[in-house]
C-alpha cells in the first residue's frame, strides 16, 4: 500500500535526521524523537509480519532495537533531571547536586554509545519498503482489522493482580495500538476515533509518568554516597508514582467501559 510507504519514508527520514545530530552530541528532543520514531517503525513491522510471517519484522528490526536500547539510559537519565529539578519540595542545592550526578551519567553513557556505534559501524536506519513484502492491499486492510482487535483485547484483558512489569508491558501495548493506527494516517478513508485517540493518551501518559518516577527512582539508588539527597526525592518519587499510577487504572476502566459500549 502506497499510503503505508509514505508513512514509512517519512519516519525513516526523520529517525535518520536525528540519529545524525546525536552522533555528534546526545541533544535531549532527537534522543527522543529517534526512541519514537523507532518504536512507530517496530510498530508498523510488527503489524506486516502479523499478515506474513515471511516479514521477520525482528530479525529486520534487531540491529536498531540494540541502538534503540543503547541510548535507553541517556533518555532516562534526561528525564529524571527534568523531574528533580521541577520538585518545589526539594532544597535548590540539593537538587542541583543530584542534576549534576546525572548530566555526569548521561557523558558517560553518551561515552558508551559511541563506542557501540564505532563498533558497529552505524551510518543510518535502513528498511525495506512495505511493497518490497509483496503483501496485497487486501491483505493489509483485511490484517489491520485483526491486528488492531488483538491488540486492544490483550491491553482491556484483566489479568489479577498487576505489578509494575505487567503495568508496563501494557503501556508498550498502548503505544503499539496507537502506532499502528498512526501507520494509516496517509490512506484515504481510515481515519482513527479522536475519541479513542484522546483516550489512549491520557492513559499513556498516566502511565509514561508513572514509569518515569519509577525509572528515576532506580537511577536515584544507583548513586553511592548521595543518600542525602536521594532519600527525599526517593520518598517524594513514591507517592507520585501511586497516584499516577491510581489515576491510570481509573482511565483504563473508563476506556473499557467505552469500547464495550461501542
């Protein structure tokens, strides 16, 4: 499908745009438009090998999920300093020692990724073209219909008890189920549900803030010698973390509610 393709040239374009600019320093918005790009790409391959298995959407798709995982920790890092130094609770002194422990794990790590470039020899995002798969317009629109449907049965399923990892493999699949709408963006006559749509971001971003206070929680631990000035975050990150994610089960049921009225 043509309509697939632009999606697809355009997100390759843009991913490559910004894997250029942090090859040269680990600039905040490309670090993280890349992390998104690369997911709508895995999203959008998932879907094709969903319809054909001669797709291997992971063996196409490993080397930048490696690159994808190997600035993981500069994202994190970069969030984390947003957070500490927008908390009105801390002392500014504090915070700041915290915001400098971090920029220094963020040279790091930048250290690091470009050791796994060089070692790689990264120069940019190459993928097949969606009419490379030799998949029909029909199997595509017929495939968009299951696909969709499966996945928004696993994200409304109840599962027991929900601990973080099952809290987050969800918000990955709300990200996946939104992406694979993005992917029809250019074809006629598929437009998505604005309500849905408003939906799912308010749940993604529940549940993105949440994981945000958790990840930074973790990245706080992992300073020795800063206990000082971790500990109050820490207990400050974890009562954020439970409202978020209260909130977030609150939204989910009502898009539950809806879909079953749909």
């Amino acid at each position: 499908m043509n309509c697939l393709d632009k999606y697809r040239s355009k997100l390759v374009r843009e991913v490559n745009k910004d894997l250029r600019i942090i090859l040269e320093k680990p600039e905040e918005d490309s670090v993280h438009d890349f992390r998104v790009g690369v997911k709508r790409l895995r999203a959008l391959y998932y879907f094709l090998n969903e319809i054909n298995a001669d797709v291997r959407a992971k063996e196409i798709l490993k080397p930048y999920r490696l690159l994808f995982k190997s600035m993981g920790s500069i994202r994190d890092a970069h969030i984390a300093a947003h957070l500490i130094a927008g908390l009105d609770e801390v002392n500014v002194e504090e915070s700041k020692i915290l915001v400098l422990a971090i920029r220094s794990r963020i040279r790091k790590d930048y250290r690091l990724f470009q050791k796994y470039v060089q070692s790689n020899a990264w120069i940019s995002v190459r993928l097949p073209t969606v009419g490379s798969t030799g998949i029909s317009e029909r199997a595509i629109l017929r495939g968009k219909r299951t696909v969709l449907s499966n996945l928004l049965h696993k994200i409304l399923s109840a599962e027991g008890r929900m601990n973080a990892d099952k809290w987050h493999k969800k918000r990955i699949l709300l990200k996946r189920y939104r992406h694979t709408l993005d992917a029809f963006y250019f074809c006629p006559g598929h437009r998505s549900d604005e309500d849905e749509i408003k939906q799912i971001k308010i749940i993604e971003q529940l549940l993105g803030d949440w994981h945000d206070r958790v990840m930074t929680m973790q990245l706080l631990q992992s300073f020795e010698g800063l206990e000082i000035q971790t500990g109050p975050v820490i207990a400050i990150m974890k009562k954020q973390e439970k409202l978020l994610l209260g909130s977030a089960k609150i939204y989910l049921s009502k898009f539950t509610k809806w879909h079953e009225g749909q």
